[in-house]
C-alpha cells in the first residue's frame, strides 16, 4: 500500500504520473536487449549506447517518485540510472553481471507501477497551484477535484451523500434522472416542451369513458427505501412505516386505460400525475365542443319554430 502527496508549483514541475507506467515498460524493453547482448558478449557500442539512454529514463522516473514521497520506488530507480551509466562507459568486462542486476532492479520497478504511476496506491493527494485539489482513491475508481471550473466527484460505483440536509445555492444541473423516494417541494416545477425536443406530434383525444372509468381512491402510502449492498447495487424496498393518508390513483388500474401515465423503476409502478391535467383539458375541451354543438342545433330549431316552419 502506498499513499502519496505531491505539491506542484508550477506547470510540469515533475513528469506526468501517468507516463512512468510507459517509461518503465521502456526500461524492461532496453533491459532485455542488454542482457541478450552482453550474454552473447557482442554489441559493446549498441551496449553503450541503451546503457545512456537507460541512465536518463531511470533518472526522470527517480525524480517523480522523490517528488512523490516514493522513497522506495525512488531508490530503485537511482540505482538503475547508476548501472545504466556504467554500462554506458564500460566494457565487456563485467556487462553481463550488470545486465543481470538491471533486469532484476526494472522487474522489481514495473512491479510497482501502472498506467497512473503507481500499482498499489491507496490514495493519493495532489495540490496543483495551476489544476487545483485532487484527491485520488484506490487507483482512480473515486476521484475528487477542486479546479477553478468547479468541484467534480466521480466514481465507478457512486457518489453518496449521507447528510440531513445538503444546502445547495445556485442552479443544479443533472445530465439524468432525479430520483427521490420521499416528496420534493419547490415554488414551481418547469417541463421541457419545446417543439424542436419533440417529433411525430400528433393531437391526443382521449376516451371520456376511460376517464369516467379511472377511479381516485384513498390510501396509507408507504415510501421506498433505497438499500445499498456491500458489493454497491441499489435496489428500492417497501418501507416498513405505516404510511401516511393520501389519495389518487392506482398503477394497475390506470396501466390498462390510459398506459403512457405508467413506467416502472426499480420493480415498482408509477404514475406521471402531472399529465392527468393535460387528460382533463382535453375531455373538456371534447365537452365543451359537444356542448357547443348541440346548443347551435337548440337555437336553429327555436329559430325555425319562431319563422313558422316546421322543425325537420
């Protein structure tokens, strides 16, 4: 296990983390070509040549992991850039004894490196004058930013907030859905409804008898709990509280009239009451025009009785 804290003070004061995993796997590459050289006792300007190279990438990855409180993975490295550069001035005398430990040293190194800089990090803490805060745990699977942009969590699993109350100023954006398992209370709700959102638009004429027919009953309603497991999943439970008195409508009832009012979520039924009120616009909107009708026929015939001519 590993923790790390790293203070930058300016742009690219140390090399990136993440470019150690790729300088180590250089470093075990160049390794490899030493030794089969130097077994085969061939090579000695070729030798020379990786052994420089091997000098200066050991030297970079030494200075980030000292920057980054990586005493140990510090040490290997120096002591690589140290063969390297014997290697780089040497003769066959001795460079297969050199190789040797150099394989053994960058085994060790990649060992305890990866893609973000280091294989066994537990959390790693960065203050970055220019990037901001970064706190980093277990690898990358949860990270947490202070930039001047704004604050970002990100999680493979979940981002869970366990406070009573999570005061929030200013707007707050979401790119998916607000689920709450309890009421939400607000001065007013606003609905999407642009023409360039929607497509296929066709006018909606409800049944009068499917809606004389949809019963609202009263009711104790339950709330649902949200339970997370060990292992992360969410899943929503029926609450054990008695329930609170409440009145409207039925899932299962409303499904079969009037079926684009239901979903479901997590195993449970829901209605979109809000558009019930659209429902009653146009059944008004069917009666009003009835009635409208019928009251035109009503007066042509008092008209016609009024002229002295008989009604048809």
């Amino acid at each position: 296990m590993t923790i790390l804290q790293r203070i930058v003070d300016k742009v690219a004061d140390v090399p990136a983390l993440g470019s150690l995993g790729d300088l180590s796997s250089q470093l075990s590459g160049m390794a490899a070509q030493v030794s089969a050289l130097a077994n085969a006792g061939v090579g000695l300007p070729g030798i020379n040549d990786i052994g420089g190279q091997i000098s200066s990438i050991a030297s970079q990855i030494a200075t980030t992991l000292t920057a980054d409180g990586n005493r140990e993975g510090a040490a290997i490295a120096n002591q690589i850039a140290s063969i390297g550069t014997q290697m780089a001035s040497g003769g066959m005398t001795g460079m297969a004894g050199l190789a040797g430990s150099m394989s053994s040293l960058t085994s060790q190194l990649s060992g305890m490196m990866n893609l973000d800089g280091m294989a066994q990090t537990l959390h790693k803490h960065i203050l970055d004058k220019v990037g901001g805060i970064t706190h980093d745990a277990f690898q990358g699977q949860h990270v947490t930013k202070w930039n001047p942009a704004g604050i970002a969590h990100q999680s493979i699993a979940m981002v869970k907030d366990l406070a009573p109350q999570l005061p929030k100023i200013g707007n707050l954006l979401g790119s998916d859905a607000a689920i709450f398992t309890k009421g939400v209370t607000a001065s007013g709700f606003s609905v999407s409804s642009d023409a360039r959102l929607k497509d296929n638009i066709k006018d909606y004429t409800p049944s009068i008898d499917d809606f004389m027919a949809l019963a609202v009953k009263s009711f104790l309603k339950r709330h649902i709990h949200t339970v997370v497991g060990t292992d992360g999943s969410v899943t929503s439970e029926v609450g054990k509280d008695e329930g609170d008195p409440c009145f409207g409508f039925i899932a299962q009832e409303t499904q079969p009239l009037f079926p684009e009012l239901v979903s479901e979520f997590n195993g449970f039924l829901t209605v979109d009451e809000p558009k019930v009120s659209f429902i009653l616009w146009a059944i008004l909107q069917q009666f009003v025009a009835e009635q409208r009708a019928e009251i035109a026929a009503l007066k042509q015939e008092i008209e016609t009785l009024k002229n002295g001519r008989p009604v048809a």
